[in-house]
C-alpha cells in the first residue's frame, strides 16, 4: 500500500453519479462514488448531497488506509458528476443500508484512534 496522505486520495478526481429521488412526501439526491465500492451518501439539495458525499469519500479513505485496502485511482482526470435521474425504490434502500453500514463502520473507526485528528474533523470546525 502506498504511503500517500488521506488527503491526497482525497482531492483525487473520482467521478460522482448524482440521482434526484421523489416520493410522496420530499425530494432529495443521492449520491456514489462508483469506483469506491459502498462510497454513497445523499442530502436535501444537490449542494448538501455533494457536501456530503466528500465527507463520506474521506471515511471511506481513512478506513481504507487503517486497514491497509488499496484505495482506486481514478480513470479521469478531472472532475465528474453525472446524473443518472432518478432510484428505483429498492436502490434508495439499498443505499440507505449502505450509509448506516459505513457509518458504523467509521464509528468504531473513529473510537479506535481517538487521540488522532483526521482531515475529516477540520472540515467540520
């Protein structure tokens, strides 16, 4: 495994679908990093969900290193966001199952290395 930073992975260019979800009550975006296996997230807007999929990226990156996974490089090199339209409803869950799994994941992550800062919790100051 190479030694580059969480930040390097990071500001990596890896492409992001974008698809607009609508059910009765609330529309929202839910978004992936497709060449990070299980990098998904979602938010109100396109702008949250966005916010939200580069937190994600950074914990999928961090756990990635702890545990000594290669991380993808990508196979563009410049920023992609494509919107794919809308989830079916068994994708939105699928999804869904997905976030909860890797924010568990980064749970008992984050209480392991307690005493370590993280470029994720600088984002957040």
């Amino acid at each position: 495994m190479s030694n580059k930073t969480v930040e390097y992975y990071v500001n990596l260019p890896h492409k992001i679908t974008l698809k607009k979800w609508t059910d009765e009550e609330e529309s929202y975006y839910v978004v992936q990093i497709p060449e990070l296996p299980g990098c998904m997230s979602d938010g109100e807007t396109i702008k949250e969900a966005l916010k939200n999929i580069i937190d994600a990226k950074t914990g999928w990156i961090e756990a990635c290193i702890d545990i000594g996974r290669e991380i993808p490089i990508p196979q563009n090199s410049i920023p992609i966001i494509e919107n794919l339209g809308e989830y079916t409803e068994e994708e939105i869950e699928d999804g869904r199952k997905a976030c909860i799994e890797l924010k568990n994941i980064m749970s008992r992550f984050y209480e392991k290395h307690k005493d370590v800062t993280f470029l994720s919790d600088k984002r957040k100051k």
